[in-house]
C-alpha cells in the first residue's frame, strides 16, 4: 500500500489558510510522525489526509485512486483511525467496544464469527487490557480509554493505521506499551502515522517526520526533519538533540533549554562535511536482517566495505559497515537502523585530523 499526499492545502470557512504545500509519500511499513505547535493543524492535517475533511488544494491518495472517490467500505477497511481518547459509547465494554473494530469486515446483516471474536481477543492481549474485557469505557481512565480505541483500530487489520496523539495521557509503562506496539506493526508492514508533542518519539520510532509550522510543512526523514534548527523554528524553543546509549542501541533525546530569542540564524550554517564512521548491527530476526539490507542497499554510495555473518550458536546475524559520506546522512541510516524493533546498532565515527594531534 501507499500513501501520496500532493501539494495539500486547508483552510476553514472563511478563514485564513491553515497549511500548505503537503507533499509526501508513505509505503506499507513505514512510521510517519507529525510534529507541530499547538494550533498548527495537527489533528486537521490527518482528517484531510483520510478524507474526513475536505482539502482545499491537493489530493490524497491510496494506490493511485484519490481518497474522495473510493468508497467508505473500501476506504475503512484499508485505513483505521484512532482520535484523542475523548469518546467512546458508555454502555459498551471494551471487548465490545474493539468488537465493533470488525464491522468493515462484515457484511450488512451479518453478526461477528468466531473469528471477529478471537481477533477481538488477540488485539485486547497484544495492548496487554485484557484484564478491561468487561469494563464498562464510561468508567475507564482517560489511559485506558485509549488503549482500547487503539485495540479497536487493530481489530479491523487495516494497512493504513492513523493515530491522533497515541501517548496522550499514558504513564511510562502504557505509552512504551503503545510505541512498541506501533513499531512491530510498521515492522509487520502496515503503514503507521501519528501526531505526537514528543520529538524524542519521532527521533526513537519513525521513519519519517512531517513538522507543521507558520503554515508550511516539511517532510522527509527523521533524522533531517527533527533538527534543532527546525524545532526553534517551529516551537520558538532552543534545543539540544543528543543520543545516550543503552546496553543495545544509541537514542537520539531532544531537551528544551531555553526561549528562543529570535529566527535560527542559517547565515553561520557552514556546508556539510564528509565523516568516517563504523557502524555494527545486531539482529536476531532474519525478517529485520532483510530490512537492514534494504536499507544499506539505499544508502550504498557512502559504503567502503561490508561484512556480514550468521552466528548460529546465538542465532542472530552481526553486521559490520564502514561509511564514508555526509555526516548527516550518516546519522539518517543510523537512526532509520536503531528504530527496527529487535534490532541493536551503533556508530563510531572516526576522530578528525585537528583531534588526533
């Protein structure tokens, strides 16, 4: 499946332009996170996108045909869209509530089979509620609300999966819950895209970003969008983006430092430079070994040599690669490889000639 979005463009009635010149593209199994103020059009942007509302320019399409003409069958048995956990019907439970996931996929008057409720089950059991099976959503948390909205858009095995900030009101544990869950779905090849106030979550789970701000959108990787330079832009914050390091993989965090006091200055930008850089990955899913080949594959021009091995007795396949190209797009193929679920990879670059003296 794939997504094409061509030069977007939403205003309200009457209103002034809310954004423009949308363009991107997102293939079955890519992770798209929409970052933006608020009052940028986050949650607009994503019903222009799934036809809910109407653009003003531009056009959204799945495999070719515009969304406005396909029909809602069609279209919502491709796509599921989860909202803000804001309203879900009082008198159902959960199971019921992710039981109705299934309806796209039945007919008129048919009632769920025994295959609608094992499918109910499975997604209530993959989000790990199952324990609010029987639990009335009128009683449920804000959290717990949204976990079941987001099992219910599962249930309807879609290849598109649209979130409306999934981590809002979630601890810790729930929103890991919920990002893990996002990322082995886009690993299993549906198409997910999602609003999020975290950066970081973009920068640690997507591959692609789309940043709304003053009206203009900017697309493309991850690693490109989510800059400091964009986030002062965007957010009026100065920030520093920075990777730690876990026992298995480098995370890129973002940390608001101050105001800002003003536009980037991009006068003082100076042109990229070439860096060396060894990077080793880890993979114990043959699925994400091909993944990680793909990837390389695309990023071949800065490849100056390759080893790679099974190692059986551990069942898992190592692969050494040395780089030598643009920093930043070093740091693109680094984070697009870190966020491949049950993958780890690091990268070393090599000192420069003034640090070796």
């Amino acid at each position: 499946m794939k997504l094409t979005i061509e030069n977007g463009a939403f205003a309200y009635k009457n209103g002034p332009t809310l954004f423009e010149n949308v363009n991107l593209e997102l293939q079955s199994g890519e992770l798209l996170s929409v970052l933006g103020p608020n009052g940028a059009g986050k949650t607009t942007l994503l019903k222009c996108m799934m036809g809910l509302l109407k653009w003003k320019r531009g056009k959204s399409s799945i495999d070719g045909t515009d969304i406005a003409s396909m029909s809602e069958r069609r279209l919502w048995t491709t796509v599921a869209y989860v909202p803000q956990a804001r309203s879900a019907s009082p008198a159902y439970t959960a199971f019921e509530t992710v039981l109705l996931g299934r309806t796209g996929r039945l007919g008129v008057f048919s009632t769920p089979k025994k295959a609608d409720v094992e499918k109910a089950e499975q997604v209530l059991d993959l989000l790990g509620i199952s324990r609010l099976s029987q639990k009335l959503c009128s009683q449920m948390s804000g959290g717990e609300l949204q976990m079941v909205l987001i099992a219910r858009a599962l249930a309807a095995e879609p290849a598109l999966l649209v979130l409306d900030e999934p981590e809002s009101n979630l601890d810790f544990k729930n929103q890991l819950i919920v990002l893990n869950t996002i990322s082995r779905l886009a690993s299993d090849g549906i198409a997910c895209i999602f609003n999020t106030h975290y950066p970081e979550h973009a920068l640690q789970r997507s591959d692609k970003a789309l940043l709304l701000s003053g009206g203009e959108a900017v697309c493309g990787s991850t690693a490109s969008v989510v800059t400091e330079a964009n986030i002062e832009r965007a957010f009026g914050v100065r920030a520093a983006i920075g990777s730690f390091e876990t026992d298995g993989n480098e995370l890129k965090n973002v940390i608001p430092l101050h105001l800002s006091s003003g536009e980037p200055d991009r006068a003082t930008a100076e042109p990229e430079k070439n860096a060396l850089a060894a990077v080793t990955v880890i993979s114990h899913d043959y699925a994400a070994a091909q993944r990680i080949n793909r990837l390389f594959h695309a990023y071949s021009d800065m490849i100056v040599g390759r080893m790679g091995m099974p190692y059986r007795e551990r069942g898992v396949y190592i692969i050494h690669t040395s780089l030598d190209g643009p920093r930043g797009r070093i740091e693109e193929l680094s984070q697009r490889l870190a966020i491949i679920p049950g993958v780890s990879a690091k990268t070393i670059y090599a000192k420069e000639e003034h640090e070796l003296g």
